[in-house]
C-alpha cells in the first residue's frame, strides 16, 4: 500500500486545516503559540510578503509555513511556487491549488524552471537545510543561486541559520557583510535570515565569478569555508 508523507505533529496540523479553504488568522495565531521550529517566523514572513504585496512567491520545504504562504498568494492576488522532494500536494484545499505550483522534486527542477526576467521572484523562503548530511557547501550554492532567480530589492528567508546542529550557523554572520545584500539574523528558535537583495550584480554572474569578482570581499571567504 502507498503511503502519504507526512510532517512533524501530522495528526494535529491535519485537524488545523481540516475544512478550511486558507488557513484563518486562529491558526495563525495558534501555530506561533506553539513550539515547532518556525512557530516565531511564520507571522513575520506573513508580514513581509503581504507587506511587500509579493506576486510570485517560492518556497522550498513543505509545511505549516507552506499554508501561510497560500494565503498570502491569494491576497496578493499571485502566484505560490512550493517545492519538496516528497509530495505534499494533498494538504492543500482546492483553493489553494489555484494559487499553488507543487514541485515535487529538489530545488534543482525550481532553480532550472527559472531562464527569464519575469520568472524571477519577488520572496523565497528556504527551510530545507536542517536534514542530516548537509554541507555548507550545498547551502552556499543554493543561497546563490536562489539569490540569481530573486529580483532586485526582492527578500528571501533562510531558515536555521542560528542552529549549532546545522552548517548555516557558519554563514549568518558573513551574510550580514555581504556588499550586495541587506541582512537581519533573527536569533531565537532555530534562526531565520532575512535578506534582501539590494543589487543587479548578483543576477548576472555564475557561482564561479563569484570567487574571482569578490576575491577581497566577502564571498571568496564564504566559498573557501
Ligand atoms: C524542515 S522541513 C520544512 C518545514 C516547513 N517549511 C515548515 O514550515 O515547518 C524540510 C523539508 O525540505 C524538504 N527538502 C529537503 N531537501 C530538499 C531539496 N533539496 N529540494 C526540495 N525539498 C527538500 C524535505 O523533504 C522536508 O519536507
């Protein structure tokens, strides 16, 4: 028989969404009283997207975020692009399905999707750092290319970037310094960047001039980790 994936505390999130076409401002609220990793972040990523009123929206890693993020595609009257090696698609309402783009697969089927300016989106969030036997390595490349597929003053989010366990905690501090990029670090739970790209520089290079353009800056430190 084929099972479904499921997430963490399944039985519960499945009981908070039953019946619900968006999740209302109660769930909302009940998952930032609660203490899964990205409780403290989802009303703040919530905040920044409708705030910025982001049309094409992208997330890689399914979950309770993965709901807020349909809500707010919806609002804005955009587009929601979710991406996750297993296929999560049925826990979103129909609703959602109209405003949602599943990916079932690694962000590379994303990253490859992306070969035009108005492809490009105006927020990411990345929370698909946390599984075991991940590199710095892989998080530097997918930041930077996430970056390139971002449009100029568009924020992507970054999750577990203040977790001992995970190898971003190298990263957050040099992310700070970054010449093409305004970064906060929020430090409570497991972490969340928030970084914007103030630039066009970015967008225009590959991974491999990043190592000769900013040999005395910050990003030839940040590859040579
Ligand atoms: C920590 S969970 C995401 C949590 C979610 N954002 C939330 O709000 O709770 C990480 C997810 O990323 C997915 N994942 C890991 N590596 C991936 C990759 N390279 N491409 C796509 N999905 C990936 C995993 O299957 C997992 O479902």
């Amino acid at each position: 028989m084929e099972t479904v994936p499921r997430i963490r505390r399944h039985e519960e999130f499945e009981s908070d969404i039953a019946g619900q076409s968006f999740i209302d401002n109660s769930t909302l609220f009940k998952w930032y009283t609660e203490d899964h990793s990205v409780s403290k972040h989802l009303l703040t990523m919530y905040s920044i997207v409708r705030g910025m009123n982001a049309k094409r929206i992208l997330e890689i890693g399914f979950g309770r975020s993965s709901k807020v993020f349909a809500r707010v595609a919806h609002e804005n009257g955009g587009v929601f692009t979710c991406c996750d090696r297993f296929d999560f698609s049925y826990l979103f309402s129909r609703e959602e399905q109209e405003v949602t783009h599943f990916v079932h697969g690694n962000s590379d089927k994303v990253w490859d999707s992306i070969r035009e300016e108005k492809d490009l989106y105006d927020f990411a969030f990345l929370d698909h750092f946390s599984g075991e036997g991940i590199s710095y390595r892989f998080c530097l490349r997918e930041i930077i290319t996430c970056m390139r597929k971002i449009r100029p003053g568009g924020i992507i989010c970054i999750h577990d970037v203040a977790d001992k366990r995970y190898p971003l905690h190298h990263l957050a501090h040099k992310l700070e310094r970054h010449p093409s990029i305004n970064a906060l670090i929020l430090p409570y739970q497991q972490g969340l960047a928030i970084l914007q790209k103030s630039g066009q520089r970015i967008l225009h290079h590959s991974m491999e001039d990043y190592g000769i353009i900013l040999k005395s800056g910050i990003q030839h430190r940040l590859l040579k980790h």
